[in-house]
C-alpha cells in the first residue's frame, strides 16, 4: 500500500472531436461496404483503437500497392499528402478522409498562400504523418523546423512572401518559443491568422498545467506514436511534476508512487477513456482511496461526417 490518498483528473482529457470523426467513419465504413476497410497510416496514434478496430475487420497500411482493386480506403486522421490523393483517385479506389478538420484548415491555407507566391516555414517533427501530409501539398517551398536552432539554417528562396505553419499537436509553449526565432531570422513573415494547435491540444495543455500545480506526479495515458501525449508529459515536466506516459494500466511502475501523496491523470486526445477508468482501478489498489475532477473547458466541438457515410 502506498501512502498517497487522492487521484486528480484533468479535464478536458481523452478522445477529441477530430479522433471521435475519424474512428466513426472507419466503423460506418465497416457497417457499410463489409470488412476489410483498409486504412492509411494508423487511423489515430493509439494502440487500443488501432488492435480494436484490426478486429473488427480495418486493415491498416503505408503503401497503396498493398490495397487491392476495387477496395474501401480511409486516409488517417492526420492527414495526406496531394500525391496520395492523387495516387488514390487514379488507382479508382472508395475514399473517405478522415483528415482532422482542423488539420484539413492548414492544408487550405497552405494552398492559398502559395497560390499568392509564399513559401513556408513548418514547425513540427520531422517523420510525423501531419508534418508529412502538409508538407506534402507542395512540390517545394516549404521549410521544416523541428526546433530553435533549426531556424538558422533554413534557406528559403525569398522572404518577400514567407509564412509559418504548425503542426497542429505541438507544445503551445515550444511552438511559440520556435515562432518568435523565425520571426526575429525574417521579420516581415506572416504568423496564422488563428493559432494552429488545435483547441484540444491547447486544452489539455492548459489543464495539465493547472493539474501539475496540484499534484506530485502526473500520469498520460497515450501511445508513444501520439505526439499531443507527449507533449502533455513534457508540460507536466516543464510544471514542476514528475510525470509518465503509459500505453495501459499495465506499464504502471509501483515505485512510482512511492512518497506521492496526490497522483494526477489525463490522457491525450486519441487515448479512450476505457484505458483511463483502467489505469484508476490500478491506482485505487495501489492506495488511493478517491477520485477528484478539476474545473476545466467543456468541450462540444463536432465534425461533420464525409457524404457517403452520414
């Protein structure tokens, strides 16, 4: 038994709008054209939703040469590049994109921008499937940042017209850091009109950082491939708590616990809430003997379903 006797919940927490659209229009998918659904990419980063949904008859891949003739596909959450659309449509398969809207807004962005003759600076990690997917809508023209000292060593062909994008699941705190180095290297760049980390993003961040403030140690439920889990252990860290990332309830360490007496939770936006209520049991049989939920943003956000699967 430990000696701790409180578990904190962050709200928000778990499965935003952008995730709940992109697993219903897999299962609506599934409901309509029949297994297999073949799937680009993990449909969100998480590895419950993606076992779970490999059940029930998606098939997951990278490479459209693996997707037969005739076949149902769905591009991930996180969005694709124009070659793979273009690839998708010539190949005459059934598509539905389950690009996160907002994600889809940098795209459109990007588009129109570079339809006035700017080139971009994206700040994001490089080999991530949005980074790759926005990237991916221009041939050239578009510069990648993955941190300060990054900044000075891209090259663009004019700063006339320059302007930076985001990855939509960063650290708000480092992606403000990173903007301000590219604004002080080109100072006439053009920011978003809006912040592109999405509200979800920025929400959890936000909770997480009251909930350090109120904790010994935080713990994330959230797949390692899930960039906004990440980022909400890193801003734990960066808070003042000590803080992991656990896939599920099982990868909880005992030691962990050991001196802390109020443990907080969140989880990041494609972690379910069955592997939160999973991760509480196992806590309470460590010890803990009740359950608080923090003040936060309500969340009421929803997308829209692609025609075809309403």
């Amino acid at each position: 038994m430990q000696n701790f006797k409180e578990i904190v919940l962050a709200e928000p927490r778990g499965f935003c709008a952008g995730v709940d659209r992109a697993i219903e229009i897999v299962d609506r998918a599934l409901l309509k054209f029949g297994k297999p659904v073949y799937v680009r990419h993990e449909i969100v980063h998480n590895t419950y939703v993606v076992e779970d949904l490999k059940n029930r008859g998606a098939i997951f891949i990278e490479d459209l040469n693996d997707v037969p003739a005739g076949a149902t596909l769905v591009f991930s959450a996180h969005g694709v590049p124009k070659s793979v659309e273009a690839e998708a449509t010539r190949r005459g398969f059934t598509v539905f994109d389950a690009t996160c809207p907002l994600v889809t807004k940098v795209h459109v962005e990007v588009a129109k921008l570079h339809k006035e003759g700017y080139e971009f600076v994206m700040i994001g990690h490089k080999g991530h499937p949005e980074v790759e997917g926005t990237m991916g809508q221009l041939a050239d023209g578009i510069y990648l940042v993955e941190d300060v000292a990054d900044v000075a060593h891209i090259q663009p062909k004019q700063t006339d017209r320059l302007a930076v994008v985001t990855q939509t699941t960063l650290s708000v705190d480092d992606a403000a850091e990173i903007t301000e180095a590219v604004v002080a290297r080109f100072p006439s760049i053009r920011r978003p009109k809006m912040q592109d980390i999405c509200y979800a993003t920025q929400n959890r961040q936000d909770a997480v950082k009251v909930l350090s403030a109120e904790v010994d140690l935080v713990i994330v439920v959230g797949s390692p491939s899930s960039s906004n889990s990440n980022r909400l252990r890193d801003v734990a860290q960066r808070y003042g708590a000590e803080s992991y990332m656990v896939d599920t309830a099982a990868e909880l360490q005992t030691e962990w616990f050991k001196g802390k007496t109020r443990v907080g939770l969140t989880a990041g936006a494609s972690a379910p809430d069955i592997l939160v209520q999973e991760v509480i049991t196992r806590i309470r049989a460590l010890g803990a003997v009740s359950v608080r939920t923090l003040d936060g943003i309500q969340e009421t956000i929803k997308f829209p379903l692609p025609k075809g699967l309403k």
